[in-house]
C-alpha cells in the first residue's frame, strides 16, 4: 500500500520514522509529511500551541499539498492524534482513497461527507482524555452514516499517544497490539 502518516502535535518526531520503517518493513511504501518545517515540541501544550499559531487551514492545505503528488496511487491516509484527525479530513475527501488508519485521534466528520465503504480502523486509549466515551460513539456513528467500513480498538489503560516509547504515555503491549493489528488490516487493503 502507499501510506501517507502525519505526525502528530510533537512534530516529527522518532516515533513518526520509526512507525514508517515498520509500515516499509512490512511492503508498503510510506511518505511522512513535516507539516511543522522541522519543529519539534516536548509537550502537547507547546505543540498545540505552534499548531494554533500555524493555523488549521494552512495546516490542511500543507498536508494537501503532500498528498497531492501521490494520491492518483490510492493512498492510505493514516496518523497519530491531531494527525490522524489531517488524515481523516483528507481521507474523507480523496475518493481514490484505500483506506484510513487512526493512531490516538479522530476529527469532526461534515455532515455532506460521504464515501463509498472506505475501510476504517482507529486505534485509542480507554479511557483517553481527548478521545471520550461520547465523543467516539458519535463519530462512529456519523462515519458509519458516511458510508465508511469503521474498527474500533481500544486499549485499557493506555496513554493517549502510547505507542511513541519517547513519552510518559508509552505502553509497550498497547503499542505491540496496535501494531499487529494495523498491519493485519493494511494486509487486507488493495491497490490498483
């Protein structure tokens, strides 16, 4: 598969190359976009910070711009927490898109989005404090109603973003699990 992953507020960080290494290793051929120019944030407040600063549109139109040479392939957009929420957004509106895969975050869904069984699968924490009870039943169902094919893995006891080992959130079976599952169903994905 080609997979597009998008970081998340840190920025670039170790585990966004670490993550793409496993995906190649695994036969896919990925591209991480720096929506952040190289910057890189030690706290989730710092990088949601730079992340206002930025801007969501200019944040959108950079992560636009990086997909855009590749999306004729049929990209599977994917990311980590405010990018799994970019990968949403762009998934939702690519209809040569194979699928999308959530690590630790979600996005508001427009009500007119509309696709054609794209396979979904998000991984989070439970309980997870940016991604609550209420809020992912509500999203599951407004993605069902899109026309989207959703799974649900959720993983008691976990951080939020537990499967990067440079943060207080690592768990290590958490992130293993994450793992075996999400290339299991990049495995099932097809290209053209």
């Amino acid at each position: 598969m080609n997979i597009m992953l998008f970081h998340s507020t840190y920025g670039p960080r170790p585990a966004v190359s670490a993550a793409a290494d496993r995906l190649r290793a695994a036969g896919h051929e990925v591209w991480t976009p720096d929506l952040f120019e190289g910057r890189t944030f030690d706290t989730v407040e710092e990088g949601m910070a730079h992340q206002e600063s930025i801007g969501r549109d200019e944040l959108l139109r950079r992560a636009v711009l990086a997909a855009a040479p590749y999306s004729e392939r049929g990209l599977v957009y994917a990311g980590f927490s405010f990018g799994a929420s970019v990968a949403q957004t762009l998934a939702l509106g690519d209809g040569r898109a194979r699928g999308l895969l959530l690590l630790h975050g979600t996005s508001d869904i427009a009500a007119n989005a509309t696709v054609d069984g794209l396979p979904v699968q998000l991984h989070v924490a439970e309980p997870d404090p940016f991604e609550t009870d209420d809020w992912l039943s509500a999203w599951y169902l407004q993605m069902g109603r899109a026309g989207a094919d959703v799974e649900v893995y959720r993983y008691a006891g976990a951080g939020h973003l537990y499967t990067d080992p440079d943060l207080p959130d690592h768990d290590e079976e958490a992130s293993e699990a994450t793992w075996r599952v999400a290339l299991g169903f990049l495995g099932t994905l097809e290209n053209d």
